[in-house]
C-alpha cells in the first residue's frame, strides 16, 4: 500500500439505524457532533437511514422506508403526466 494516503483516525463508532433502533459498533473515521451510551460507554454517533438490520435484500422482507416523503414528493413532481 501507498504511505501517507490512509486515515489515521480510525475508532470505534456507534452506527444507529433510525428506521428499527438498531445500534452497531464497528471502525470508522466519520466525524460527527452527537455521542451515545453503549454498555456504559460513550462513542460517537452516525444515524442511517437504513443498514444491514432493515434492508430487504438482508432481511428477506419487503418493506417500505420513507423518511423524507420522498415517494409523495416524487407522485406530486411527476403528476402532470399522467395519462
């Protein structure tokens, strides 16, 4: 491997998947201002729209996320060319 092009910041961060509460720690370099309390200790905190608990290739099931009332958004952009 290339010296010099790799992070050095590598550290235990706490990844929250919003859609079911699931919360993962793995490595990571994300930057982020908000903290949680895993097993009486804190680590930083990414929150995700969807991860491997909720996604339906992993799960099997199918089912539908809409965080931002994406869907709706796109019905009403696209509703005037309707046939």
């Amino acid at each position: 491997m290339r010296k010099g092009i790799h992070p050095e910041n590598y550290r235990v961060v706490a990844f929250k998947d919003m859609s079911n509460d699931e919360v993962f720690l793995t490595k990571s370099t994300a930057n982020t201002n908000e903290t949680i309390d895993v097993d009486g200790t804190e680590y930083p905190l990414v929150k995700l729209e969807i991860s491997r608990t909720s996604h339906p290739f992993y799960t099997g099931k199918s089912k539908l996320v809409d965080t931002a009332g994406r869907i709706d958004k796109f019905k009403n952009k696209y509703a005037k060319f309707k046939k």
